[in-house]
C-alpha cells in the first residue's frame, strides 16, 4: 500500500502534463489559423490554454518549437503510413509512387491551409531557423521516395538507368510545388491538389518521350 501512492501520484503528474501539452498544441494551431503566425505572441497562447506564460515556456521554449511540434506530430503519422506503403507497394509503379506523394498531400489539403501558409511563410521569413528544421522534417518525405524508387528499381518496376536520390527529389518537387500553389490559392480544392500531384507524378515516372525516342535516347547513352 505504501509504495503505491507515489506510482499513483507521478501517473497523474504524466497525464497532467500530457493534457497541459495537448491544450497547448490545440491552443497555438488554432491562433496561428486565425491571428496568423507573426500575429501571435507566446502570451496569447498562454491565455487561451489557460495557463500561465511562465508554465507554457516550461513546455515549449518559442513559437518556432510550437509551430514544428504541431508540424512534427502529423508528420509522424504519415511517415508510418509510409512505411506500410513502402512495405506492400501496388505493383504499377505510378500507383505506388502516387499513394506515397497522398499520404503527404492529404495534411496538407486536412483544413489547414491556414496554418500551411503561415509555416511556408514563417519559414522563408526564417531561412536558418525555422526553414532549417522544416527541411530536416521534409528529409523524411524524400527518404521514403528515395526508398520506393529503389524498391521498384530491385522489383523490376523501373529502368536500371534510375537515380534513386535524383527521383526522389524530383517527386519531393512535385508534393512542394502543388502543397504550396494549396496553400497560397483559396480558389483551389484539395481534390484539384491531390489530383495534379497524382498526374504529376503519373508524367515523371511513365516519361516524356514517345517509346521509339526512349529507345534513340537510351542507344545514344
């Protein structure tokens, strides 16, 4: 019995914290939606969480660490469902590298264009900061092309001649591209997004050239 309070009571102090962390989270993405990113200040965070400002910087130590929290904690779901992809792809190459650019898209289209649009600008505000870290997080994304590319490659799926790193690039290019286009255009749906990054994609892999200059292409190599 005497050894179980103190289980009981840090039990409790995790789940607190965690609650704190979750309003916090909910708190900042729903002002950085409406006040935009430059427009909120740690302390109205603090306000609609709640809590004190001394408490909220406890938790996260700037807005930057907020903003790529809520960033980091999505990017982490859709890097798992990019591992199950990337361990049972579809066998036409342009379905598998498609399924795998959604998976990105679809955060993007998930009703936040909002908040896109202030972590792209924010970010080219930042270059070194902010910019940085959103790029260490994008570095998944295109480890998970680079490896599709390179499974197809090993199942016979695409050329030989393919560099892996270089394809990947160009399909990160492709999910930027059309995510910011999203973001910046109320005018475009997430439907019209997601459909031109499919098509995108379906012209990379499948080519430009008609069969008979691919082949003229390929002699001259």
């Amino acid at each position: 019995m005497g050894s179980s309070l103190p289980v009981t009571v840090t039990g409790r102090r995790e789940r607190q914290k965690r609650d704190r962390g979750r309003r916090i989270l909910s708190a900042a993405r729903r002002l950085f939606e409406r006040k935009g990113y430059a427009g909120t200040a740690m302390e109205n965070v603090a306000e609609r969480a709640g809590l004190a400002v001394g408490t909220l910087y406890n938790y996260f130590p700037s807005k930057d660490d907020l903003l790529l929290t809520i960033l980091r904690r999505e990017s982490e779901e859709v890097a798992r469902a990019g591992e199950r992809v990337l361990a049972d792809p579809p066998e036409d190459p342009v379905a598998a590298v498609a399924a795998l650019a959604d998976l990105y898209i679809q955060i993007i289209g998930a009703d936040q264009r909002m908040l896109w649009r202030e972590l792209f600008a924010a970010s080219i505000a930042a270059p070194r900061t902010l910019g940085a870290r959103l790029f260490d997080l994008d570095r998944q994304l295109i480890a998970q092309f680079e490896s599709m590319t390179r499974k197809l490659m090993e199942l016979g799926r695409l050329g030989a001649e393919v560099d892996p790193a270089r394809a990947a690039g160009l399909f990160y290019g492709i999910c930027l591209t059309w995510g910011i286009a999203f973001s910046i255009s109320d005018s475009m749906s997430a439907d019209t997004m997601r459909h031109e990054v499919a098509e995108s994609v379906r012209m990379t892999v499948r080519g430009l050239l008609p069969p008979v200059a691919k082949e003229i292409d390929h002699e001259a190599r």
